[in-house]
C-alpha cells in the first residue's frame, strides 16, 4: 500500500488526519515520539539526543557536533525503515523530504491560520489563551529551525509536498476523502522498482548511521546517497586505518549492493575512489 508522509503547523489538525486514516484504513501512525523511542533503545548518548531533540532543535554548535549529526543520521534511518513497511502514517520532521520522489508516497501539508490553531490547542488541551498561544509559535519555531537545519529547507517548501489542505476553510470530511482518493492512486504507482528505489534510499540511511553512530569514527563530513543501481559515500577521515574500519562498517550493512567509496584525508586534496563491494 501507500505511504501517506505529513507535514503540518501545530495545531493544525494533523494529527487528526493522520490518526482517522490509521483507523479507516488499517495504517499504523508513526509520530516523533515513536522514533525517539526507538532511537533511545541505542543507549547512552543517543537516549540523551533523542530527549533534548524531542524537546527542542539543536543550536549551532550541535549542528555541526559529531553526536548529534549521528543521531540525526539514526532517526532518518529508522523513519525510511518505517516507510518500508507501506502503509504508514509518518508525522515525523523530515519525512516529506527523505520520501521525495517515492512514487508510492502521498506527502501532503496540513495548515491552519495561526487563531484557529491556538483556539484548538486550547480547547484539546485546556489551557489558556496565551499558553496555547506560546505553544503553537514555540512549536512553529522549534520545527521551522530543525528542517533548515538539517535539510536547509523552509519547513513550507513546496517541493516538501504535493497538496496542501488548511482545516479552517474545508470540513475535515472533505479532506479525508480526498487523501483516501489520493492513497489510493498512490497504491497504484507502487511496483517492483518503485520499491526498489526506496529500498535503497533506506540502505543508504542505514549506511549512514553505521559510520557517523560509531564512536571509534569522527568524520567532520559524510555524505551517502543513492546512484544508480549502488550507493555512492562521500567523506573526511583521520587515517588511513579509520578508513579501512569504515569499509569494514560498510561491508557488514551493504550486503550486496556495490557501494563508492570516496573517502578523503585531511591535508589530501584528492584520493582515488574505490569500491567497497
């Protein structure tokens, strides 16, 4: 089946989309909190990120910080490994990103003006008129920061979804319909090298945080991706004895698939590139 990715502004509803699809169509809702979860079950430095990243986004320094660049590498992971599964509902920051270009996946955005979200925050959780209003911009901010940072996107980038519903100018019911149509159609584009396509984004994810979540590693830079019917990696090691531990760490999650690897030195401009199966 489908994968249906959302992205939204709190408050908006999302959840209530997300969830009413869950139940009428048999999806399993997949929110932040179900990632950071999983995330803790690593231990030690990832159980730490995964609460402050629940909490909050990373400043400067944690941008460009070893750790938390690895977590972020696992959450990814563990989000493509979910959409593997299909037929989820992926309220997770980033998801309509790392699913661009997926044929089976549905990526929508859900959006409200900024009085009605308040009036629903403060009516879903009882509070005040200024808490809710708090809420809702200290959560627009948090997630707005979070996607530019790690995606260097606007959090309403077009390219970020495919239909935007606002909840205060169509009935909920409409919407629904509308996505189920939607799903629907999607279901239809997924075939063998649809799935294929996603396999291997999801590889080159868990490539990824195989290096930048060990801690005999300290790569300022790395990159995987996706080319052609292999993965192609791209970073900055200490030595050449990191270098051969890295392979190593890529053998034992590539499988069969060939992966590129271009692993440069400091001080070392240019370093041939070689092939790691």
């Amino acid at each position: 089946m489908a994968i249906l990715a959302i992205s939204y502004e709190f408050g908006s509803g999302a959840e209530e989309i997300g969830r009413a699809v869950e139940a009428q169509l048999g999806y399993e809702y997949i929110a932040l909190g179900r990632v950071l979860d999983e995330a803790k079950k690593a231990g030690g430095t990832w159980e730490r990120f995964s609460r402050e990243y629940g909490e909050g986004c990373p400043n400067l320094w944690e941008r460009y910080d070893w750790s938390f660049m690895g977590f972020m590498a696992l959450a990814q992971s563990l989000i493509l490994g979910h959409a593997l599964r299909d037929n989820v509902v992926l309220m997770t920051r980033g998801a309509s990103y790392l699913l661009q270009d997926i044929p089976h996946a549905l990526r929508i955005r859900v959006v409200a003006p900024l009085e009605r979200r308040i009036e629903r925050v403060m009516a879903r959780q009882e509070i005040s008129r200024d808490t809710a209003k708090l809420l809702v911009r200290q959560a627009d901010w948090e997630i707005a920061s979070v996607l530019r940072q790690l995606y260097g996107k606007k959090w309403d980038d077009p390219e970020a979804y495919e239909i935007k519903f606002d909840t205060s100018s169509r009935p909920m019911e409409e919407i629904l319909e509308l996505v189920r149509t939607l799903l629907a159609a999607k279901d239809r584009l997924k075939g063998p090298e649809a799935q294929r396509q996603l396999e291997m984004r999801a590889l080159a994810a868990r490539i990824k945080a195989a290096v930048a979540t060990n801690p005999e590693f300290l790569i300022p830079t790395l990159e995987v991706e996706v080319q052609g019917e292999g993965i192609l990696m791209r970073g900055v090691a200490r030595s050449i004895r990191e270098h051969k531990a890295i392979d190593r760490a890529v053998r034992a999650v590539c499988g069969t698939v060939p992966v590129t690897c271009e692993i440069h030195y400091r001080g070392i401009k240019s370093v041939k590139p070689h092939r790691i199966r």
